[in-house]
C-alpha cells in the first residue's frame, strides 16, 4: 500500500512527463481527429431552396403549413471517458513496466491532451465489476485526482476482468455521445455485444495493453505460477514446448476474439505491449484517423 506521499510524488512525475507529451505531440492531433466529430441541434428556420430535404422539422412544418429545417452546429465542447481496466491482471509485467503502469500514462496523456482543448473527461474504473465512477469535469485538479486513482486504486479482493460490465455502464450513465478509450488487456468474459451497442452511440476506441510474457512463456523449468485474476497457484514444467504452445495459443484467442469484435463493431482498436514506444502507436493513431 502506497502512503499519500508517495502517491502525490508519483502523481507529480506522471503529471510533468504526460502534460509534456501532451503539450508538444498530442493536443493539437486530439484537437484535428475528434472536434468537430459531433453535431447539435441549434435552431429551426424556413426552408430555402438547396436545403436538404433530409433536414425537414415535420412537426414544426405541419404546425406552420410550410416547410422548416433543423440547423446543426459543431460541438465545440466534447467528453472524453476512459474505460480502465484495474482487474489485477493489470498489475502483471516483466519487460520495463507493469500494464497498470502503461494504462495510467497513456490515460493521463489523453486526459491532459483533452483538458488542453477545454472537453470534460471521466473515468469509469472496472474489473469484474464497476470499482469507481468519475463522472465528466474539467479543469487540472480533476485529472489530478484522475491520475491518483489511476495509481492508487485496488479492486475488490478475488475479481476478474469483465469489460462488457465497463460498457454497459457506459451506456446507461452517459447519454450524450463521447469519446471513450477503453484501456484494458482484454482477458475477459465475452463482450461482442455489449461492444457493437457502445460504438453506436459513441466513438470507441479499444487499447489492448499486453506484457510479452502474457504471449510467449519462457523455457524456465519447473515454476509456481499464480492466475492473476483468480488467485490459483499451480505448478508447470515451462521446458515442455506444448505447455508453452498451448499458453500462446490461449493468448491468441482471446486477441483473435478481440480484434474481430472490434471490427464488427465499426470501432478502432490498437494493440501496446508493454515494452514498447506508446507514443509511436498513439501519433500513428491520431494522423490514420
């Protein structure tokens, strides 16, 4: 357990490496992929020839005997929600950081990449479960205290990964349209459905954050090993090369599953392991879109 100090000292690093990024690489690309995505109803005004007939208030037409036109204008201000897995899956890595680790610098990038271009940002934190509700602010103390959770924060005792329960909770609490990143290893209960429902009503991107060794077991010998989401402990012989085919082939599944849900949904997905440049990832990102 971490004391206050120490959690105010990571918050700070954190804050100084993440804001920068932010300042210099991602808030002028956050800005040019996702302003100007959303539409909102301004006013109504009479028909005028060349306007589309798609536009057309039939309530207002028919109060009025003539035809009317609904007007949109840009949203100008936008909600950033992050979806992030704290399941204790999370808190698994053997190359240079732990998921955990990875999953909050790449939220508090996002979050001050969104704040610079004044939108409101929330977190809902999940495991098995919902663990906590941030709901949509602005302003710097509010990703300062998103941040601390970010690290800070520890699931209920013995839960697993659910990311359908993430998104259904997305879709009940929220009911305008954001844009939401969903951090998360993907390890977990199917979701396909809950997915295509939440990437209808808002712009989703997926990140799968994985370790090396989530992948590929190492040749090690005989080792205790522990599920993370469960708690079990069981012995392998990590020298048999089917045991170490059918760890990989578990792995591969589940991102299979992963990558073709996110398809069919029409949302993004991006795939970050661990040991690996983020910030070459997210930039690819951002100029694809």
């Amino acid at each position: 357990m971490l004391t206050t100090a120490e959690i105010l000292k990571r918050v700070r690093r954190i804050e100084i490496k993440t804001r920068g990024l932010s300042n210099h690489i991602f808030a002028g690309e956050y800005h040019s992929t996702f302003k100007g995505r959303g539409m909102s109803f301004s006013e109504v005004r009479e028909y005028t020839p060349g306007d589309d007939v798609k536009s057309i208030d039939w309530n207002v037409t028919a109060r009025f005997s003539h035809p009317f036109v609904k007007v949109f204008e840009e949203e100008r201000e936008l909600t950033l929600m992050l979806l992030v897995d704290i399941s204790p899956s999370s808190l698994f890595g053997t190359h240079k950081r732990l998921k955990r680790e990875l999953i909050t610098e790449i939220a508090a990038v996002l979050s001050f990449s969104a704040s610079t271009n004044n939108d409101k940002v929330g977190v809902i934190f999940f495991s098995d479960k919902i663990e906590k509700f941030i709901p949509p602010k602005k302003g710097r103390s509010n990703i300062l205290r998103i941040i601390r959770e970010l690290i800070a924060l520890e699931p209920a005792e013995g839960g697993g990964t659910n990311v359908a329960v993430a998104l259904d909770y997305l879709n009940n609490v929220l009911k305008k349209r954001t844009i939401t990143f969903l951090l998360s290893d993907f390890i977990s209960a199917p979701y396909e459905t809950s997915l295509q429902l939440a990437a209808r009503k808002h712009d989703l991107v997926g990140m799968q954050v994985y370790d090396r060794t989530d992948r590929e077991l190492p040749a090690a010998g005989l080792v205790q090993v522990m599920d993370a989401e469960t708690g079990e402990l069981k012995w392998l012989d990590t020298d048999d090369k089917n045991i170490r085919n059918k760890y990989t082939a578990a792995f591969e599944e589940y991102k299979a599953y992963c990558i073709s849900s996110f398809r069919k949904s029409g949302a993004s997905l991006m795939q970050l392991r661990t040991d690996e440049d983020y910030v070459k990832t997210l930039q690819g990102f951002f100029k694809g879109r």
